[in-house]
C-alpha cells in the first residue's frame, strides 16, 4: 500500500490551493492508500472551526464537507 502526505500551504488567501489538500486525501482513501495531511504556513487557520467555514476553493465543495470525509476516514492532520 502506498502512502501519501498532502500539504496545505494556503488558508483564506488561496482558497482553491487550500482545498486541493483535502480533495487529494480524499481521493487517496478512495484507491486504497494510506494518506495524512499536514497544515503548514497560511494552512494552519484551516484548523481554526471559522476559518474551514468560509473556504470554498473553485470547482470544489467547501471545505467543511471535504474536512467531514477526511474526519469518516480518520485521516491524520497534523498541524
């Protein structure tokens, strides 16, 4: 099985990069592989309730239902 960390650089300040973390992890658990994210620089407001609220990158869903998924799949987040 392979494993795979996603980063997320980015908070408020570019929505869509911020979300790509979550959707690659989510994708991750979809094919079977052992996947954690990490919350870096801009990407650790992500962890503030409010902030993961108001995200909502291009073309994807917010980010309070990708965090919901990550969660049901017991993704690790390290901040």
């Amino acid at each position: 099985m392979g494993k795979i960390l996603a980063v997320a650089t980015h908070a408020t300040d570019n929505q869509t990069k911020s979300t790509a973390a979550f959707v690659t992890a989510i994708g991750a658990l979809g094919a079977g592989k052992e996947v954690g994210i990490v919350l870096f620089g801009e990407g650790v407001y992500l962890a503030k309730e409010t902030i993961a609220k108001s995200v909502h990158g291009v073309g994807f869903p917010p980010l309070s239902e990708l965090i919901e998924k990550v969660v049901e799949g017991k993704v690790p987040i390290y901040v």
